[in-house]
C-alpha cells in the first residue's frame, strides 16, 4: 500500500512539475509575434517599412498632429473586429474615457499599419511615435517632430535616452530605446 501511495505522489508531483513547466513555456512565447523578434528591424528596415506604407504613416500623422484631443494620446489595436479607439490622458494623468477615431480615412488607415505589424501609435507634445518592434523592453519604430525640432522621445525615455536618425523624409525620424 505504502508504494502505491509513493507511486501516485510521485506522479502527482511530476504532474505539477509539468503544468508549471509548460505554463511558464506559455508566457514567455506568449510575448512572440511576427513583430517581435528577438533582433530589432535595422534602420533601412524600418525606412522600408515607411517608405511601403508612407501615405499611411502621412494620414494618421496628420490626424494626430491636428486632432483636438490631449497631446498625450495612444491609439491600441482591440480583438473586437480590429476596433481602432485613442485613449486619452491628461496632464494631470488622469484617464478618459476611451474615443474613437472620428475620420473613417484615417481609421482604415491606421488598421492597415496594425495589419502591417505595428503596435501602436502615440502622441506625446510634438513627438508621434508609432511602434514598430518590441522585445522585453527594447523598442523600435518611427517618430515624427511635429515642431520639426530632433525628437527627445516620450516622457519615461528621461532615464533611458532613444537613438534617433533621420530619415529621408523631413521631420521623420528612426528610433531606438533599450533600457537595459
């Protein structure tokens, strides 16, 4: 009796060994994507990746750069029918209500770069940045300077300062920000 006992403790601890194993598989992959790869897009990547989509960028550009909302918003891609919303935080950092982008041209358009692999779009003062690339912490993209002035990045960079470089369009810039 005592070994069957033995047995199924044994068993039952190796079964716990594996959920925890194959659970811990899970969420590290969980993170991978086709755009987040472990090496980040190059410069001419990402200038190609512009240059394909270049009217998109110019639109959603437009939008944001113009758009009556806080300079600190975020457009996220939902799962629900690729329902495209901006979140809106004010200077306080305080959160409101979620609002959908009010042009149907630049909504298509900014479902079309989400199609294409990109993570979101920001606007942050006189920066628009749109995330291309990301990997445990490491991003990738293109920004736009609204003012035309050599980007700073976002707020949080204060610590971890971007790489910028031009690229061949005026204003546009390549970015790249690793914290670690």
């Amino acid at each position: 009796m005592k070994l069957i006992l033995k047995i199924f403790f044994a068993m039952g601890l190796l079964f716990l060994v594996g959920v925890v194993f194959f659970t811990t598989i899970v969420v590290l992959f969980s993170q991978l994507d086709e755009s987040s790869a472990s090496i980040p897009p190059s410069i001419e990547q990402i200038e190609e990746i512009f240059q394909d989509n270049r009217e998109d960028f110019k639109l959603v550009m437009e939008y944001f750069s113009q758009s009556e909302l806080s300079s600190s918003t975020t457009a996220r891609h939902l799962q629900r029918g690729i329902i495209i919303i901006i979140r809106v935080y004010t200077h306080a950092g305080e959160d409101t209500p979620h609002v959908r982008v009010s042009d149907r041209e630049t909504e298509r358009a900014i479902r079309r770069l989400f199609r294409g692999g990109m993570d979101g779009v920001t606007r942050n003062g006189n920066e628009i940045t749109f995330q291309l690339w990301r990997w445990l912490g490491q991003t990738s993209g293109v920004i736009y300077s609204i003012n035309g002035e050599t980007p700073n990045g976002h707020p949080i960079w204060t610590r971890t300062p971007a790489e910028f470089v031009p690229l061949e369009e005026l204003g546009w810039y390549f970015y790249f920000r690793d914290p670690n």
